[in-house]
C-alpha cells in the first residue's frame, strides 16, 4: 500500500491531520490554479474542492493501491476539471456583472475586468439616469463599455463573445437610437 493511499484513506475515514497533510503536499498545484483564476477567494475554492476531490476518490480501485502515479492522475485531473467549471463559472459571472451601481450620493461606473470605479458629476448622473431608462440592458452595458471605459470594438467582440462586426453593427443600432431620441 503507498504513502499516498494510506493519508487518501485516512482523510476519507475523518483524520483531519492526513487531510491537512495532503492539502499541504498538493499546494503547488492549487496555487498555480488559483493563480490562472485570477481572483481573491480561488485559493480557498481550490482548496474545498480539492478537499470534495479526496472524499471521492474510489479507492475500490486496485491500481490506486499499487502505485501513487494513479491517485497523482486522477488528483491532478479533477483539479483541472475543477479549475475549468471555475472559470467558466467566474466567465459567466463576469458577463452577468451590472455596471450600475445606484448607491445613496453617486451613481457608480464599474469595469467589470479592471473594477475601476467612475463617478460620473452632477449633469451627467441625469443623463445616465435617463440613457439606463431607454436603452436595453445590452444596450447600456455596451454604451458604458464603449464610451465611459473607452474598451475597442475587438475588445468589447471578446467580451461578449461576438465578432467586431456585430459589435459595430450594435454600436451603430445603439447611436441611431440615440439621436432619434435627443433630436
């Protein structure tokens, strides 16, 4: 029976320390996930999931007994598995992310990639107020990300996951709207 197999089965039967001993011996890669995540709390979901990873080890397995390089294996891939439905999931969050923030003094501008905040002044607060009142959700989220972020059609294309030239033919849609409306 290997080392690796001995702490897997330990941690399974409730041994917090053969726990704590795997999450330290399998840090490295957590760490380089999280980093490739790329945001405040993925270390401490990395490390749950990796926790949910070793209660679900089948340990049943014969070749999991024999040699460490399959628990290794299957460790390594689940985390990789893990680390795509995060960033899938923080994609998806990403996209969702209002950028209007109306708080008690100001409304508030947020770059959903860099989280700059924006205070807009007195004359454009009303403007803005009335621009979120006939414009589209999209519409105004791409109104903000074009012209208060000031983010490039290829940019903004890869935000949403369209080409440039759908963006263009959006930005034009969203200006044309715009002048009826002021004219």
């Amino acid at each position: 029976m290997s080392e690796l197999f001995k702490k897997v089965l330990e941690s399974q039967e409730g041994n917090k320390r053969s726990m704590e001993e795997l999450c330290i011996q399998f840090k490295p890669l957590l760490k380089k996930y999280s980093n490739m995540l790329g945001y405040e709390d993925a270390y401490s979901e990395m490390v749950v999931t990796f926790i949910e990873i070793v209660y679900k080890i089948p340990l049943n397995n014969s070749n999991f007994i024999r040699e460490d390089k399959y628990i290794l294996s299957y460790i390594k891939k689940c985390i990789h598995n893990a680390y795509i439905l995060l960033n899938k999931r923080k994609e998806l969050y990403i996209s969702k992310t209002s950028y209007y923030d109306d708080s008690e003094n100001s409304e508030t501008f947020i770059d959903k990639y860099s989280y700059k905040s924006y205070n807009s002044r007195g004359e454009n607060k009303l403007f803005l107020v009335e621009l979120r009142d006939l414009l589209t959700e999209e519409e105004y989220n791409l109104f903000i990300l074009k012209y208060m972020d000031s983010f490039t059609g290829v940019e903004i294309a890869n935000i949403y996951g369209i080409s440039k030239q759908a963006v263009s033919k959006k930005l034009k849609k969203l200006r044309d709207k715009l002048i009826k409306f002021y004219r």
